[in-house]
C-alpha cells in the first residue's frame, strides 16, 4: 500500500500556504505543532568566480524561505565562487572573495530564523577543501568537507582539493568565529523549548552520495533525521533519472529526509552543461523536484514529517540493532546545536500533497497495477489454503452488497486460478425481513453471471423460532428492532453458512474487511465475525470499492457481471437487518451509525500505520478532507466531499472510542487471513495485538487539543 503522502505539489505553483499567514492563537493550525520542518532547497543563478554576485543571490533565497516558514535551506555545492572555477580555485583572489561572501551571508543571516548550508572552497592547515558552511542568525555553527573527490570523467577535484579524511584540525576560524570542522558533524535544532524536535541534519557533498556506504548511512544511524547534499552535478543523458533513483534510495535506506542540491544556470559551459535538478525525498518517497534547465533561480520547499521518521526507526527494530552493529563509526559523530527558533508563532498551513485515499493509489495510473496485486494477494491465499486443506469447494453468503461482491469475485479466479470449476462455489443469498429487492437482484445477477452453484434460502423461519423460543417481543407481533433481533439474522445467516460447508466438505469464504475490524462494525462469533477463512480481513472499505469498479471496468467476467457490479458501488452500505421503510427501501445506514468509511479509514491509516496522536490525525484530515486539496485530487479516483474541522472531530471521536474502547475483543480472535497492505492489519498474530480491555481516555483527551 501506499505510504499516504505524494509529492504532487510543484515548486513553483502558488499555494495558499506559500507564506506564514497572519497570527494564530491556536497552534493546532501551525505544522511545527504535529511534527513536521519545513525545508528547502535553492537553485540560484550564478556567476563563475563571482563571490559577491552570488552571495547576493544566496542572501536573497535565504530571506525567501525564511519568509516561507522553512527553517532550513540547502544550496549548491562551491555556490559562492561557482562549481566549474577549475585551476581558479588556487588563485588567491577568489578565494579571499569567496571568504568575504560568506561574512555577507552570516551578516545578512541576522534576525533570519532559518539555517543555511552554502558551499564554497576553504583553506585549511595549508590544504583546500570543498566545504558547506553552516550559517544562522548572524552565527557560523561548524564547517564540513568533502569526503570522497571523483577524480575520473570529466571530474578532476583531487587536482584541486583535498578529501575530509586528510583534515588535521577539528576546529577552524572563519570570518571571525572558531566553529567546529569536520566531516563528522550532526546539527542538532531539537533542543527543547523553541526548537524544532527530531530535527537533526547531517551535511555531505555530492560524490558523498554515490559511493557504496556514503557517509550520510552512518550519520542517520547517529541520529540524524534530514539528510543534506549540496551538490553540482552536472547532466548527461539519464542521469536525472539515475540522481532520481539514487537520492530516494538512499532516503529509503536511512530511513530519512533528504535534501539535494544541484548547480543551475550561470555555471560555466566549456565542457559541461548543467540542469539545476534539486530533489527532496522522505523515507524513499519524493516530495518534491525542481523544474530542470531553468534559467532563473528556484526555491524548492517541502513539509517533513519528522515525527514520522523517527516512529518509523522505532518500529523497525533493525534499525537500532544496526546502528548497535557500527558502534565505532556512530560513536565518531560530534554533535554541534543549533539554536534555532521555530515559527510557531502563526498559523502555518501544511504545504504537503496527503492522500485522501492512503489506500488506494492517487495515480490512475498505478491504479489498475495496484489492483491487479490486492487480487493477486488474495487469490494466491486461498488457493493455498484449498490445497493444504485438500478442500475444493467454498461456500460463501452473498448479500449483493459491497464486501461479499468482492470476495466472491476473489472466490471465482481462485477456483480459475486452479483450474476448478466455478460451481464448486456454494453461493448463497439468504434474505431476511429487511433485505431490500435492489440488493436480492443484484446477488442473483452475479451469481448467476459468475456461474457459482447458487442458492437462496429464506432466513425469516428459523430466525422465527429462534426469536420464539428465547421469548423475544417480536414472536408477538411486537416490532421491536432490537440487536437482539439484528443478530438474529446475522447469526441465522452464518450458522447455515458453517452447515451448508459441512455437508459439501467445504471452506466458508469470510466477507468482512478491515474498515469493519477497525470499527467494530460486524456481529461477533456465529455472525459476520466468523469463517473458515477471510479473504477481505486486511482490505479496507475504501479499497474494495476501488477494486470492484476496476473488476467491472475490466469486463473478464461479461457485461452482465459489469453492470451488476456497479450497481453494488452505487447501492447505500447497509446491514439491512431493520425493515426498510414503506417503499422498500432500506433504513439503516452503515455510515450513519459508524461515521463515512472514506474518513474513517483515513483516521485508521495513521492510527494503525504511524501511531499518530489523533491531533495529528485531524491535522492531516482537515489539510485533505478540508478545502485545502480542493480540487487538486485525480478524477475518477475518489469522491470530492469535504468535511469542516468540527465534522472531522466528531467522526474521530467515534472511531477512537469503537477503536481502543469497545471493539478488541472481536480483533483478538480473527480467523485466518492474509494481510493485503503495508498500512496494516488487525489480527492479534500480525500487526496488532492489543488489550480487550483498555481506555480510550488518553486518545479522547488528545482529541480535546482540536478546537471545536
């Protein structure tokens, strides 16, 4: 599944969250309260061997994102004298001026709440380095150098500089300030109070990146959480797409933000060309990508989610045990801080795509590919399980609604898959006092359209005498609607279910998903609860209506099954245990009792994936179920409703409390079932194992942080 966020957002399109708003009095409305930095990265325009020039270019981007709410900002690799000086780089002069440049920088840094990283060559116990200097409010905080120099291609550094691992000193003096100096340096902003938490970022120097273990693995696993390279890398044919890979890669495997900067127009052309292609990836996914042969700077910003990276390295408890396993080399590490101040002081909108949908791709065009993979999942699942159980039928309950639609296709390619023939599925449709004609049709259109050994049993007898004889009012005429008389029927209905396998030496096929796991929202033990196998356990509500529209879009079962199957997508969810009104049309609403399944699987993706505070939740609700995104999400992959703050409350109220409070004890005793998605499972021997007994206090007094 994935991971909830995207980066859709171009650099370079206004948004209404592009500069710090007026002042809030609620932090709830500013991003630093949940967890997230904003960080950019510049793209210039320079002049070779022109310091003061770009200097006043660096100053300028500087203030810009400062002004933007980002409290840190990478340029490029040697940006105050240019990447491409060559022999230049020995001249006196300009290094002279690139050092008067960078005292331009740090004086024009003061009152300016951001970092900056700028490049530029340095003299050092009587060797050069290409360095990056950290610059903040008027304040050098430390000097890092390169550690590997290419010197192969069209790249000849060694001639120039020498490599980080040759450094004597661990200290220098620059501009007046004695800072620290090495390639071994975290800058550390989380200091408490006005900091900004889980902010630490370490510095490399492009070739850094492309060697086998960069020196950016070992800082991540020393704590740092944003990655930082400034680099000028110049293009050739495919390399964009190689940079591409490598920096999302390498954000993947340290779990981590990762800021690359790249030289743009103005580096000179004698031999190379330069594309100014600056990235930014978080834990392998990319938040944003600056338009390449620009000839004009760029700011490019993006909102990480700090929180987010480190609960991810908690939870994968490798990440601990290899950092154990590189003692030494993480021990190496000085941790330099960095006093910081964050922007918390207005409201601050999130500037960062977030999938309405964290469960179904928001790109149509990883939807049929995606798709094609949940099926693939389930299939493969129950045609094991057929084949160690030496069982070759299935009987499964149609209600010719959502969840039993979808697994009774599942049903029908297994028996494909294994070269059965689809009437060794039992199939069958049991009605009850509230079953409505619209829903009876469609289960018998699509049993009959898949060719499934088809049944109907009429539920209303037993159920009769099952209400008699535990003296129910309803057995005298009492129209007493009670759970009492909905379980009933679900019970009546599973029971024969169970029987109906007996008798056929068969597996019952369970229909109940996630979204209904998650919330409680099925009858516990002899009632939608139980099977012999559950194929929808880990597909939540949201996604089986992706999938059974995409089944029908693809037509492999026939019109007939098409057309019934979007009727299944438009009909109202609904248990239809109640007697309808008088047209026959069905009282009860699923969403009506338990709050909408597109919203309350949002709350559950990053309750269940991330652990997420539910202020966060509602953080990320209100950006994406608000009119923040609005109409900004793909056509045709979800609907286009939005919910104001309060609505958004309340319907997380009602999930945290089924959630943690009422609703365990039916997850602690799932049957079996494969889990489909990364965003996780509920059954007590995979993602989840929790207290049947537990409070929801602690997360309802959260929510109370969320103005009403």
């Amino acid at each position: 599944m994935p991971g909830g966020y995207s980066a859709l957002q171009s650099p370079t399109t206004p948004d209404r969250s592009g500069d710090i708003a007026l002042a809030s009095t609620d932090p709830f409305f500013n991003l630093y309260t949940h967890g997230f930095a904003r960080v950019a990265v510049a793209v210039p325009v320079c002049r070779v061997a022109d310091p003061a020039f770009n200097a006043q270019q660096t100053i300028a981007l500087h203030h810009q994102a400062a002004a933007q709410g980002a409290v840190l900002v990478a340029f490029p690799e040697l940006g105050l004298s240019a990447y491409s000086c060559d022999d230049l780089f020995h001249q006196r002069a300009l290094l002279d001026a690139c050092e008067a440049a960078l005292a331009a920088v740090l004086a024009a840094s003061v009152g300016v709440q951001a970092v900056a990283v700028v490049g530029l060559p340095l003299r050092v116990d009587h060797a050069l380095f290409n360095v990056a200097a950290v610059v903040l409010n008027g304040r050098l905080l430390g000097v890092v150098p390169k550690t590997f120099l290419p010197n192969y291609g069209e790249f000849y550094e060694a001639r120039q500089f020498a490599p980080a691992t040759q450094a004597l000193s661990t200290e220098v003096t620059l501009c007046g300030q004695t800072v620290p100096f090495g390639a071994q340096l975290l800058f550390d902003a989380g200091h408490a109070g006005t900091g900004v938490p889980g902010l630490k970022f370490h510095i490399e120097i492009c070739e850094d990146v492309w060697v086998p273990i960069p020196p950016s693995s070992f800082a991540a696993l020393a704590g740092a959480t944003v990655l930082v390279n400034l680099s000028a890398s110049n293009v050739t044919i495919g390399k964009a797409d190689y940079r591409h890979a490598l920096v999302a890669q390498q954000s993947a495997r340290c779990v981590a933000a990762y800021l690359y900067s790249s030289a743009g127009y103005g580096e000179s052309t004698t031999d190379l060309a330069w594309d100014g292609h600056a990235l930014i990836c978080e834990n392998g996914a990319m938040l944003a990508e600056s338009e390449r042969f620009r000839m004009d700077a760029q700011l490019l910003t993006a909102d990480v989610d700090l929180e987010r990276l480190s609960r991810e390295r908690m939870r994968q408890t490798s990440y601990a045990a290899s950092a154990a396993r590189h003692r030494s080399e993480v021990a190496a590490f000085r941790t330099v801080p960095v006093p910081l101040q964050r922007p918390d002081d207005a409201e601050l909108p999130l500037r960062r795509w977030v999938d309405r949908f964290p469960y179904v791709p928001s790109d149509p065009r990883s939807l049929d590919a995606r798709c094609e993979e949940v099926y693939n999942i389930q299939v493969q699942a129950l045609a094991k399980r057929l084949q160690s159980s030496g069982v070759q039928q299935l009987v499964i309950g149609v209600s010719g609604g959502l969840d039993s639609t979808h697994a009774l296709l599942v049903c029908a390619k297994t028996m494909d898959r294994l070269g059965l023939p689809r009437t060794h599925i039992r199939a069958c449709t049991m009605p009850g006092y509230a079953t409505s004609g619209r829903t009876l049709d469609q289960a018998l259109r699509l049993m009959e359209s898949l060719g499934c050994a088809a049944q109907t049993i009429d539920i209303r007898p037993s159920c009769q005498q099952m209400l008699d004889d535990i003296e129910h009012p309803f057995a005298d005429g009492q129209p007493q609607y009670d759970i009492t008389f909905e379980n009933v029927q679900a019970g009546e209905r599973t029971s024969h279910l169970f029987r109906l396998a007996n008798h056929h030496n068969a597996l019952v096929v369970g229909t109940g998903d996630l979204s209904e796991l998650a919330l409680g929202w099925c009858t516990y033990g002899v009632g939608d609860h139980m099977s012999h196998y559950n194929v929808n356990a880990s597909v939540p509500k949201t996604l089986i209506k992706h999938l059974v529209r995409w089944v029908a879009g693809k037509g492999e079962f026939g019109p007939d099954c098409s057309q019934a199957l979007i009727d299944v997508v438009n009909t109202e969810i609904s248990p239809e245990l109640v007697p309808g009104n008088a047209d026959g049309q069905p009282q009860q609403s699923s969403e009506s009792s338990v709050g909408p399944y597109e919203l309350q699987d949002f709350h559950l993706y990053y309750t269940l994936r991330f652990g997420f505070a539910p202020s966060k939740v509602a953080f990320l609700a209100l950006h994406t179920w608000g009119d923040a995104q609005a109409g900004r999400w793909p056509e045709g992959i979800g609907a286009h409703n939005a919910y104001p703050l309060p609505e958004i409350k309340r319907h997380l109220r009602t999930f945290l409390w089924r959630f943690f409070k009422t609703s365990q004890f039916k997850r602690s005793c799932v049957p079996n079932a494969p889990k489909v998605g990364s965003g996780g499972s509920l059954s007590p021997r995979g993602d989840w194992r929790a207290p049947s007994d537990a409070e929801a206090t602690v997360w309802l007094g959260d929510l109370d942080r969320v103005p009403d």
